[in-house]
C-alpha cells in the first residue's frame, strides 16, 4: 500500500468572534501559508476536500462561498464533506491510495459566533422523536457527564483535572484562546450550565479555519517535503439513540483501536477532539494515558473551530512529530451528539 | 484502477410529497430495494456514502448522524457529502473511491431529498452577510445563461419545448417517475405560464421527495452478478467568481467529460456511447450539455433535439428515465442519473430500456453550473 504524509498544516489564531470577516477571509490565510510552508503552488495540489456546515453560516452553501479562497481557474478537482475536515482528510486519503492524486489540500472553517451555537446543534437530533424535546447540545453533555458519576468513572476532581491542563497546555499554544484556570473554589462555584456541566466544562465558541497538505512517498521525494506518516486512519459512527448506547464508553474509539492493534503505552502524543472536561476524562481513560498528558495543544478547550478542530487534532500532533519533539501520535476526531461519531488517525515519523 | 462495479440499484416512488414515509422510511425504501437487487446482506456492507444537497432543505443539520441506523451505517464508517447539485454523483463516485482505494470491498451509498419538508427556491436562496441577496432561486439564477446559449446558437424557440415534451414521454414509461403527463405536447408546454424567460412552467423540473441507494462492490464481490463496470469517473469544480469563466459553456464540465473518456478509452463519445443520463433541469440545458459534453459542436446540440436524436430510440439517447426534469430531489438528483445509466447497461431499465446498451453515461451538475460529476459504466468489465 502506498504510503501517505501530512506535509504541512496551518491554523488561524482562534477568536472567539471573528467579526465580520467571512469564509474567505479566514481560508485564505490558513491555505496561502500551508502552501508556503511546504514550498508548493496551487497548480501541485491534485485534489482539494474541505468540511464545513451550512447551519453554522445559517445560509446553504457555505463551502461554495469558501471555495472562492483558492484557485478554481482552471477547474480543479474538489470535493466537499458536510462533516469536521478530519473526515476530508480521510476522503482525500482514500482519493490519493485510488490514484486519483499525489497531492492534496484539506481545509476546515467555521464561523459560529454569529448564532446561538448551542441550540443549532439540537438541529443535528432526530427531528421526530428528540429534536422535538428541545436538548441543547450541552443538555446532551451533561447526560454523558451524568451517566459517568453514575458508573463510578468520573469526579469533579478530574474535570477541574481536564480544565486545568487545557489552560496551562493553551498558554503554550499560540492559536489557543487564553482561558484563565479558576481555582477549584471558583470552579465549584461556577454557573451550572447544565449539570454537571458548569461553563468551565464547556469549550469556547470559537471561530476560524485550518489546512493541510498530504502527499504520497513519491511526491515528497519529489518535492523535498518531510513527511509525517498517516500509519492508520479509520472512523466509526454509533447508534443514533442515545438510549441504545452506553455513555460511558466511546465504542468507535476502542472498536478503532482494536482494528489499529497499536501499542498505547507506546504512543509519544495525543490529541483529542473533546468538547467538554468530561469528553477529555473519557478519551483519556480509553488511551490509557493520564488527564494532563492528552491534548499538549490544551485541545478544544481552549478553542473549539467547528469543523476544524478534529482536523486540528490531527494538526497539532502532526506539529508535534515534525518538529521531532515526538516519534509516534495519535489524533482523535469526533462530531454528533456525546461523541456519536470518531475518527483516529495514527501518526508516525520516520526513525 | 482497482475494478468496480454497480450491482444493486434502488429507488423510490418520486412524488412533490411522500406524506406515507418518515425521512428513515424513504430512505429505507431506495437501500432496501438496491441490497436485495445486489444480492448482499447486511454485514456484507463495509461503509456507507451518504449525500445530499443544503441541510435546509429538510431542516436537519448534518441528518447522516440520526439516520446512522436506519442506512445500516451503525458501527461502520459513514461519511456524508455535499457539493450542491452534482452531490448524488459526487457521493456515487465517493463510494466508487472506497473501492478503487482497495480499503473496502462492499460499500452502500444513499442519497435523498424530502422537499416537502421546506421550500426549495428559499433554500436555494442564500443571503449572506455583506452580499447582494439575489433570491433568485435555481431557475432565476440559470435562465440567463440560457439565453446566452440561444443567442449564441440561435436556435429557435421550439427547442426547449421539445426537450420537455421528450423527457415526460419518457417519464410516462418509468413507473417511479415523479411528473405523469400521458397527453404532453409542445402545444400543451407553449401554452404553460413563463417563468423565468425563455422557461416556461412545463420546461422546469418538478421540486420531489425520493431517494436513490446503490451498491458498489470490488470485482470480487460482483463476481458472477449482473453488474455495470465503472470505466471513468471524475469531478470538477471552478469558483462561482473565476475571472474568465464562461457560465453557459463551463470549462470544469468539459475538462470532467474528457477525463472520464480517457479513462474509458472513448475517442467519439456520440458513437462509443449507447445512451446517457445528462442532468437537465430546464429545458435549455440538453443542447447546452451536448455541446459541453462533446457530442456535438459548438452552437449546433440544439439540432441534435430537433431531428429526435437524443430521443429514446435517436443516436444518443438522453433521459430515458425522464429525467431530472420529471423528478427532482435534488439531493438525489444526480445519484438517479448515474443508477440509470448502471439500470441501462444491466439491462434492467425496463420500459424504457435502450436496445443493447453496453456503454451509459451518467452526469451531474450543481452550483452556479460550476460543480461536476460524471462517470461512464460498462456491461463489460
């Protein structure tokens, strides 16, 4: 099988509202610098896949109005996935292994400041039995949160844990929202958002995009890129039903990790796509690996791009490995109600 | 390439509103229908493709993560596309790629619309902040570019109305078919209300509820089935806003035409093509398609209408099923083209059935005419 790198990423300085600025105004950076960083033009990128969503924006099309970020004349070859960028970057993964391509572009934007980003994500719900019992997104959460106090497999202890790492690990993270750790007295005195969920749990509302550029052996060899390999990738989705699923488990994940027969404790760096503290213990307990050594970049906790952030996981361990400060990582991405659907992806330099 | 192939094509009953199904049943309807004709069982289905044009549409965000279970996706991938209009053709060739990728070896795809649900022109009306809002909706938006192609062809007025009255003929032999109009004729089209000018009320397509599901398999999985061998596929986009981009004669379209040709070894596609299911949904686009698409030379495609050549038994027949112009859920839309053409040269297409079609095309378009997805399938591997 042919082997595939990641290249090259970029990501916006996170803001929690980026003003009037639209699609284009926040790709275009992203795009212009991942192709600086990798020495590429436009005219080398074979295949380009973006994700976005329509509901974000509040009007259709999002991702035409964003295709006017890059160069479309002459016609290039595009997609479009309605889902976080991560799974972008699978379709063009699999696009490059069919040999449609040697070199693609990936990007994910989202601009979420502009509506009430709680309440448009019960759009996602089953429109004839749960939508209509209007949960919020972070209702849902807090379900999750629930069930896990429950089992015995959470405390507040560890998403104080979860929040306190996401701000101190942020600090290091140039494109990261400050957020300010509360002391546990504040955090046990935060305003519930919606139980266990105080609005220290949750991410920010965040607005911003990101890219990335993977290419085949050949093509690096050919271009001088230094890769960092895609050694595993593969998603899973869950049952809808929030009542059919165990919600102290991620499913998916372990089903992936089964598949991927990758050794935990060997694993240098892990980024997880996980909204909310309690997202950060679960995903944490599922790698094996404690609450303050997930997430180096503080994760989406300290910014949280629709879209973008599981493409961004991906991105930050990548970083990670380039710059040789790790050999092995493991990306997660997620999206739907209580992590209902997750992609890995398992990342190796080359020793 | 790695081969693959269609073997199970579904579709629902198209109508303006399928009151009788849930979204979870009208889908459920079109994948029932292609596993049975595939001959494959449920755990034989690695990953599932779902597609489908604005979410707003039907209202729901993202709605391939509640329908998880009901396309049989739980505990499997499922990846979801959107690329406007061309989106089923797009998705039917995202699923393809999982085969051609080698990763899988059996992999449903669906793709659907319930328009019913909202109002489409208004859906297809974005405003944005800080633009001109256009509300024009997808007949508004295109009917200019179609008057250039008359201008530019000079082709006479009765064309559009011979490409309505011949796709709803066509549609009165399909039984799925959403438009039933058993005494069209041009005098019938002539005397409908103008809409956007040139179209008139009979030469838009139809706003329908419907899905189409098909299953796509490794040479492996199809061996000894009845299967259409996908010989090209392929995808273009170019910028709503691309400086020298020509809206009535889109390059991507024919760059996309030409790739799949090569990829099939087609050098004369009007001669090495038997038939062809072209996303036409007004009128004016069937000759403005066979000029894009290489079957006849520049400002001449309207003759091709005129002497009944994309007719069912013409040289290159275009719509057998009727088309987009007697059914149109939008999501759906180009995903029906391609199934038709695998239907075709199955053999399967029944009354409408071309005679000893081996080679088929299936197109489809969306945007401001700037987002294409076409392949051809073959009967023979």
């Amino acid at each position: 099988m042919k082997r595939i790198g990641i290249v090259g990423y970029s990501q916006n300085k996170i803001k929690r509202d980026a003003g009037s600025a639209n699609e284009v105004e926040l790709i275009m950076p992203v795009v212009h610098k991942v192709l600086e960083t990798t020495n590429l033009t436009q005219s080398h990128i074979d295949f380009t896949c973006s994700g976005s969503c329509d509901y974000l924006q509040g009007a259709a099309f999002a991702f035409v109005e964003g295709l006017n970020a890059i160069q479309t004349y002459p016609p290039i070859k595009e997609s479009h996935v309605e889902m976080d960028a991560a799974w972008a970057l699978y379709e063009s993964y699999l696009r490059i292994l069919s040999g449609e391509a040697e070199i693609a572009l990936v990007y994910g934007f989202g601009k979420s400041s502009p509506g009430n980003l709680d309440q448009i994500m019960s759009l996602q719900l089953d429109p004839y039995y749960v939508a209509p019992l209007s949960p919020d997104r972070v209702n849902l959460a807090g379900l999750q949160a629930n069930s896990m106090i429950k089992a015995g497999i959470l405390t507040r202890e560890e998403m104080y844990l979860a929040i306190s790492a996401a701000s101190r690990n942020g600090l290091n993270n140039p494109n990261a929202i400050k957020i300010d750790n509360p002391s546990w007295d504040e955090y046990l005195m935060g305003e519930i958002v919606s139980s266990p969920l105080t609005k220290f749990d949750c991410s920010p509302v965040s607005d911003g995009a990101s890219a990335m550029i993977i290419a085949t052996e050949d093509a690096c060899e050919k271009f001088n890129l230094s890769p960092v390999w895609i050694d595993k990738i593969g998603h899973q989705v869950d049952s809808a039903n929030l009542g059919f699923r165990d919600l102290t488990q991620v499913k998916p994940v372990s089903d992936l990790l089964e598949k991927f027969k990758i050794d935990l404790s060997s694993i240098d760096v892990i980024e997880s796509h996980t909204q909310f503290s309690h997202e950060v213990v679960l995903l944490s307990k599922i790698f094996n690996c404690s609450i303050e050594e997930i997430n180096p970049s503080g994760g989406p906790l300290v910014g949280n791009v629709m879209m973008a952030a599981g493409l961004d996981a991906i991105g930050h361990t990548f970083e990670k490995l380039q710059n040789h400060s790790a050999k092995t990582g493991l990306a997660h991405a997620a999206s739907g109600p209580c992590l209902q659907q997750n992609l890995l992806a398992y990342l190796r330099c080359d020793s | 390439m790695i081969p693959a192939a269609v073997i199970g094509i579904g579709q629902t009953k198209y109508d303006s509103k399928r009151r009788d199904v849930s979204m979870p049943g009208l889908i459920r309807e079109a994948i029932d229908k292609a596993i049975i004709q595939a001959g494959v069982e449920w755990q034989d289905i690695d990953a599932v493709v779902l597609g489908k044009a604005p979410d707003m549409f039907e209202g729901v965000m993202m709605p391939e993560l509640f329908l998880a279970d009901a396309i049989g996706a739980y505990n499997k991938p499922l990846l979801r596309v959107h690329t406007a209009g061309s989106v089923g053709g797009s998705t039917a060739i995202m699923a393809a790629t999982h085969i051609t990728s080698g990763q899988y070896k059996c992999v449903l795809t669906v793709s659907f619309e319930k328009q019913s649900e909202s109002n489409a022109t208004w859906a297809l009306s974005p405003k944005y902040p800080y633009t001109p809002h256009i509300n024009a909706g997808a007949g508004g938006y295109f009917a200019p570019y179609m008057r250039e192609y008359i201008r530019r062809s000079k082709a006479p007025e009765h064309i559009g109305w011979q490409v309505a009255v011949k796709d709803r003929r066509n549609a009165n032999l399909n039984p799925l078919a959403h438009l039933q109009i058993p005494n069209i004729d041009l005098e019938m089209v002539k005397n409908t209300p103008m809409l956007w000018e040139p179209l008139r009320y009979l030469e838009s397509c139809p706003s329908s509820d419907g899905a189409c599901a098909l299953v796509i398999a490794s040479k492996e999985v199809a061996k000894g089935k009845n299967a259409a061998w996908i010989k090209g596929m392929s995808i273009r986009s170019e910028g709503t806003l691309s400086a020298g981009r020509d809206e009535v004669n889109p390059l991507a379209g024919q760059m996309c035409a030409k790739d799949i040709y090569s990829q099939a070894g087609i050098t004369n596609p009007l001669k090495e093509i038997d038939c062809a299911e072209i996303y036409v949904p007004f009128s004016w686009y069937e000759p403005m398609w066979l000029e894009n698409l290489g079957f006849a030379e520049l400002n001449q495609g309207w003759k091709f209408t005129d002497s009944g050549k994309t007719e069912l038994s013409g040289e290159i027949p275009f719509n057998m099923s009727g088309g987009v112009l007697s059914s149109n859920p939008i999501g759906a839309s180009g995903m029906i083209r391609f199934g038709e053409a695998a239907l075709q040269v199955m053999g399967l297409a029944g009354e409408h059935q071309v005679d000893n079609a081996n080679v088929a095309m299936g197109h489809a378009y969306g945007g401001a005419a700037q987002f294409f997805a076409m392949w051809i399938v073959s009967s023979h591997q």
